[in-house]
C-alpha cells in the first residue's frame, strides 16, 4: 500500500490545475494565516509542505495543517485525504483509513487531490 501512496503522489504530481490557489508559497500561506486563517488556506500550506517533503518534519506539518483545516470542516474529504496519506508516508499504516474514509466521503476524491497537488 505505501508502494501504491507513493506512485499515486508522482502521478499527482503531473496533473493540471484547476483553479487559483489561496496562496502560491509556504511564505504566502504563513501570512495569510496570521491575517485570516481558512480551511482553504491551511489546506493550500498542508498541500505544499507535502509536496516539499524534505524529511519527516515536512510530513508532520502537512498533517498539523489538513488537521487545521478539518478542525474547521470535519467532512473536508481533500484534507482527510492528504492528512492520511501524510501519516502513511510517516510510517503510521492507520492513514490508509483515512483515506479510504476520504474515498467514501468523495469518490472522485483522488482526482481532486491530484489537481490540487499540482497547482
């Protein structure tokens, strides 16, 4: 399954964006959340550190922002998505679920992240 996580985010990784972002940067979102903290926003920063992923403190503030933002829509099927496959790529097996709760949530749940990754 984590060989499958894996491959899934390279294929992310090439999809076409879809609409403009809340921010372009970890920088942007930093600020944005000091001014106006959103779900969209915290989602955008979890996206991004995931993306970066330079080791596992990258992982781990992935999963503090899709966290944040589920703290604000408990059904965020993007956020449960990403926080789950987060905790997979860390080591923790119980983020396939999360996925999978995210699946039944929105189907289509992983084109979207997909497009998301890649704006």
């Amino acid at each position: 399954m984590r060989a499958a996580a894996i491959a899934f985010l390279l294929l992310a990784l090439g999809g076409a964006a879809h609409a403009q972002p809340p921010c372009r940067t970890l920088a942007d979102c930093d600020a944005l959340i000091r001014v106006t903290p959103s779900l969209a926003a915290y989602e955008r920063r979890g996206l991004l550190h995931f993306m970066q992923r330079r080791g596992l403190d990258d992982l781990q503030k992935a999963i503090a922002d899709f966290s944040e933002a589920i703290a604000v829509d408990g059904a965020r099927a993007l956020s449960m998505y990403g926080r789950g496959m987060a905790r997979l790529m860390a080591g923790d097996a119980a983020g396939q679920n999360e996925m999978e709760a995210a699946i039944m949530l929105r189907p289509d749940i992983d084109a979207e992240f997909k497009r998301s990754a890649a704006e």
